[in-house]
C-alpha cells in the first residue's frame, strides 16, 4: 500500500461520515451518535427514530452506493480506456448504457408489464437492455475469430445512437406521459433510490469486476502497448478481450439498473488518477476504484444540499463539476496516454 | 430576393391594423393583438381547454391536443399531437386564436404560430383565485361575458362556501401532496395547490420550497412529518404502495393513521375549473367530520 492509497481510504472514510451528516434534517451530533449506536451494535441510548431512519436507511446506503457506483465506474473506465487503447473510453462507450435506458424506458413507460415489483422489475429491464446491446456489438466486433477493437468501438457508437433513438421513440409514444419527468430524473443519473436492498446486487457485481480486474492488472499493462506486442509479452490478447467486456456489461448494466446512466466518472477519473500513479494497472485500478468513489460521493453530497429538501440528478452534478476539473488537469499536466 | 420579399412580410405584419382589431396583455404580460371577434379557437392544453368551456367559448374550439379528454362535449373534436407540438395540424385547422397554458407550453411556439399569422394567448393559474379571472378574462376575449361571469361566480360561491366551513378550523394537519409516488415530485412555492390545501383546512408542507417542481427527499418528509398524504396516483391507489417504495416512512404520522389517499389526477394537476372540485374532495380527506358535501 502507497501513501496516497492509504490517503485515498481515509479521505473515503471521512467522506462518508461528513455525507451521512450533512443535512438540515439531523445535527451533526446527532448523526454521529446513530452511526454509533449501530456501529457498536447498540451501545449506548436508542437514537430518535427519525434521525435512525434519516442517518441509517437513508444517507448511508445512499453513500454506500455512491462509492459502490463511482468505484465502479472508475475501474471499468480504466479497463475499458486498455481495452480500446484510446483515452476517450468510458465504461458506456460500448452501448450498454443506451441499452440499459431503453430497456428501463420500455418499462418505465408502461410498454413492459411489471413483473414482480416496479422496484425489481425496472432494474432487472435495464440489465437486459444493455446486455442486449453489448451482445449485438460483441457479435458484430467479434466475428472471424478475432475481436476488432476498431469494430468494437464503431459498433459500440452505432449500437448507443440505435439505443438512444430507440429510448426517445419510447418516451415520446410513451402511454403514460406523465411519468415522463420520473423517467427524466432517473437517466440523468441518481442515487435518490438507494436502499440496503438496492446495494446488494451493484456491490457483488462491481466487487468481481474489481478483483477480476486486479488479477488482470498485468496483463492490461501489456494491452496498452498494442495486440501483438501484448501477445508477445504472453498475453492471451483475445481472451482477456472478450473477459472484459463481459465484465463490463456485467458492472455497468448493474450500475446503471441502480442509479441511470451518471456521466463522465468513467472517463475522468482514470485519466485524474493516471496523472498521479502512473500509468501501471496495479495502482490505477484501486486508486481508481476509489477515487470515483470519493467523487461521485462528493457530487452527490452537493446534489442533495444544493436545494434544501429537494434533490438533483447527480448526473448534472458530475458533468458540471467533473469536466470543469478534467479539463484544468489536462491543461496543467502534461499528461500522456499509455 | 428573397429576404426583401420576408422583410415586405415582416412591415405588413407590423404595420397592418384592421378596423376593429383589439390588442389585450396576456397572463404572460405579452401584447396580443386579436381580431375583432373570434370564432375559432384551438387549445394546446387540456387545463385551457377546460377554461375555454367554462367561460362559455366551448363551441369556439375547433380542435383540441390528444392528452384532451374533459369536457364530454370535446369528444367529436379534432385532434393534434402534443409531444411535440404538431404545429401543421393546428395550422391546419385554421384556428383565430390559439389559447396556450404557461404551465404546460414553451413561449418558443408562440414564434412558429406568429410567422403563420396565428396570435397566441397564454393563461397563467397560479393561485386559486386566477381560476375565475382566467374564466372571465377568457369571457371577455371570446365575446362570451356572460356565461363567464355566471360560471366564475358560480365557482367563487363554491370556494366561499368551502371557505366557511373550514376557514375557523384550528386543526390544519399537515399536509404532503405528490405528483408521483416513487420519484418524489412535489409542487414547489408559488402553486395553486397550496391555496387548495389551504381552503380545504390542511397545511401545506412543500408550500416554501423553492423550486417549482421539486423532487423531495425521502429525509425531508421523514422530518417534515405529513399528518395526510395525498397524491394524484388516482382513486385506486393501493396506499401500501408508497411505504413499500419508502420502506421509511413507517412512522409518518400519516401512514402510522392511514390517512394516505390516492386522488383523481385532473382536479389537481390541470389547473382549470376543476380545481374548486379538487380542493372540496381534499377537504372531504381532511375534515371528513366537518365537510360533507357541496
């Protein structure tokens, strides 16, 4: 472990303490003594009932799935930046995203039944929206044995634009315009419907992509240096290719069934973390898993207190915020790719 | 060429003044100028068609957008589509005037609609008492003075009568309205909805937030602690539902009291006419001892 990781986690740490307390609703205090109370497995007086729901079933899985998403995000951002060896990789860059939409709009809007729950069943449309997409570019990218990154990106835009026109189509036909603006809010990218049951699923999704990741630290160093030289180095180029784009349609199809599609993590925060640690997988991954994490946390904290009562989409938060930032470091550093 | 012909356009629109022809100021503050009598009229929401009908213009209206479906006396109309607006069909059916809701319309239409010679008026309710001065300024432009005083008196006895019976209430219970049940839209400051929980004898929890529409957090209503909840999510709406979606709000008092109800959504997320009947049922919701019936 390096200083800044070290860093990194505290700064995680006191992040989430300070987004749990932030807030009209409870004081400080009062949110440190919840924590507490639970932490220590009920030491101590029962906390107000309202400040336990508010500080214990609300902020903290809200915070927890910030961290869960923005790790997320960051990681396969970085894989997906090796994948492509092009620095404008992102993790929706494949379609999945567009997929994920137009499956969660299909339902959203009425033209899917519900099958269990709205709850359940919203999450379940989204993931085989973008499973759907990134299988259509994986079939046209991968044929004749080899997988073309070249196709695969192509592929991956022309997949997103018929996913993104399929979505608008299905908002605009939709039979129920009212809940157009729920629809909106959600993919704009939010956490607003974070629960301890919602974490389940994101968590266990990006907790294998992170680790399968790290196991592949290597030989995605060897991936940024080009097909044949990887192959050279003893990569099994071809292979590692198709692991990771199944581990991205599996991390970002379940991040995006949590919280909509949240823009530019995935792009940002590799490139911010790259101008740090340097370029080796090793270091990037974790410290891009929690660099993401800190910054969509923090995006969020700024999207539930910038209108007392009120909530934005965290999306708009961290397109405001993110590109502001990204293009400052790019400007001052001088950065290199690979 | 062809700007000099749109220019020569351009003077005459300005420039031309029919004997007759009046010019009046809209919700918006915008000057329109109408000819002298109007017998055709289209209407791009369903609040202002629902206006229309109660200052008497009902059988002005020569066409009315999909989402219409109120008054009974619509049902032979023609229709357009309004997502998005399909502005050949309303210029298609030659409508005089086309009355728009500022709630629902973008001013960017008004531009289209002006370069076809079309005026445009905007209706603006935001407050309870804008429901009767839209109806007899409506009357007015309509030549249709008469049934719309009838009706807008009609509506202000009603609201009176509500108004005696829950103005000396000393129990007000807070009150949490919701346009949606999972994404938390709310109505923000300067709504007519407050002034409807307000005469139906409630409080009104979400009347100081700043943003019009704003999207509460599940926090703020833990705190605010609603006494009743209601919701446009229609009268069959299954109240198990919303503390299923937000599994904290067990302790509510609304939901500890049961007191969370579904209503019908028209009465309160078109401002028209019907807003008088709304504010009734609500009060019917909260004083169900005291409020009877009209």
């Amino acid at each position: 472990m390096n200083r800044w990781a070290i860093g990194l986690l505290v700064l995680a740490f006191f992040s989430v303490i300070i987004s749990v307390s932030t807030g009209d609703e409870v004081s400080f205090s009062e949110a440190l003594s919840v924590l507490w109370h639970h932490l220590t497995f009920g030491y101590g007086n029962a906390p107000d009932p309202i400040a336990d729901r508010i500080v214990w079933r609300l902020r903290l899985p809200r915070a927890l799935l910030a961290l869960i998403v923005g790790g997320g995000l960051g990681i396969i951002g970085a894989a997906m930046q090796a994948l492509v060896r092009n620095p404008l990789a992102e993790p929706y860059i494949l379609g999945i995203s567009s997929g994920a939409t137009a499956g969660a709009s299909l339902f959203y809007l009425g033209f899917l039944p519900p099958l269990i729950s709205k709850a359940v069943s919203m999450p379940v449309a989204a993931f085989a929206g973008g499973l759907c997409a990134i299988l259509i570019v994986y079939s046209v990218a991968g044929g004749r044995g080899h997988l073309s990154v070249t196709r695969l990106l192509l592929a991956g835009v022309a997949v997103a634009s018929l996913m993104g026109a399929l979505s608008s189509f299905i908002t605009l036909s939709s039979p129920e315009p009212d809940k157009l603006r729920s629809v909106l809010f959600w993919l704009l990218g939010s956490l607003h419907l974070a629960t301890w049951s919602t974490l389940i699923w994101p968590s266990i999704a990006v907790l294998i992509g992170l680790i399968s990741l790290l196991v592949l630290a290597r030989p995605l160093d060897g991936m940024l240096t080009g097909d044949e030289s990887a192959h050279s180095l003893g990569v099994q180029v071809e292979s590692i290719k198709r692991i990771l784009i199944i581990l991205a349609s599996l991390v970002t199809g379940s991040i995006v069934a949590a919280s909509g599609a949240i823009g530019f993590v995935g792009l940002i925060v590799p490139h911010a973390v790259r101008s740090v640690t340097g370029v080796t997988h090793r270091r990037v991954l974790p410290a891009s898993f929690i660099a993401g994490a800190v910054f969509l946390l923090w995006a969020d904290l700024v999207a539930r207190a910038i209108l007392p009562g009120a909530q934005l989409p965290v999306g708009i938060v961290t397109a405001l915020c993110g590109v502001p930032f990204f293009l400052i470091l790019l400007r001052r550093s001088n950065y290199g790719f690979g | 060429m062809r700007q000099a012909y749109l220019l020569c356009l351009l003077f005459i629109g300005c420039s031309s003044s029919f004997p007759g022809e009046r010019t009046v100021e809209d919700d918006l503050g915008r000057t329109v100028v109408l000819p002298p009598t109007i017998e055709r009229i289209t209407t791009l929401a369903p609040s202002v068609t629902e206006l229309a009908f109660a200052a008497g213009a009902g059988s002005k209206i020569v066409g009315v957008s999909t989402f219409d479906d109120y008054p009974p006396g619509i049902d032979t109309l023609p229709r357009f589509d309004m997502l998005p607006t399909d502005f050949e069909a309303i210029v298609a059916l030659d409508p005089e005037l086309v009355l728009a809701s500022e709630q629902v319309n973008s001013l960017k239409d008004i531009d289209i609609f002006s370069s076809s010679g079309i005026p445009v008026y905007f209706v603006a309710v935001n407050t309870l008492p804008d429901v009767t001065r839209a109806i007899r300024a409506l009357g007015e432009l309509f030549g249709t003075t008469e049934a719309a005083t009838r009706r807008a008196i009609q509506l202000e006895d009603s609201l009176a009568q509500l108004s005696a019976l829950t103005a000396s209430l000393s129990e007000r219970p807070r009150t949490l309205f919701l346009i949606d049940d999972v994404t938390l839209y709310a109505f923000g400051q300067g709504s007519y909805i407050h002034d409807m929980i307000d005469l139906a004898g409630g409080h009104s929890i979400t009347q100081t937030m700043t943003t019009r529409f704003p999207v509460l957090t599940d926090e703020f209503v833990l705190d605010a602690r609603p006494e009743v909840i209601v919701g446009s999510f229609g009268l069959q709406y299954d109240a198990t539902k919303l503390v299923s979606h937000h599994a904290t709000w067990d302790i509510v008092p609304a939901v500890v009291s049961g007191r969370v109800y579904g209503l019908h959504p028209d009465p309160y997320l078109r401002p028209g006419p019907r807003l008088v009947s709304g504010a009734w049922a609500l009060a019917r919701i909260l004083h169900p001892d005291t409020v009877i019936d009209p």
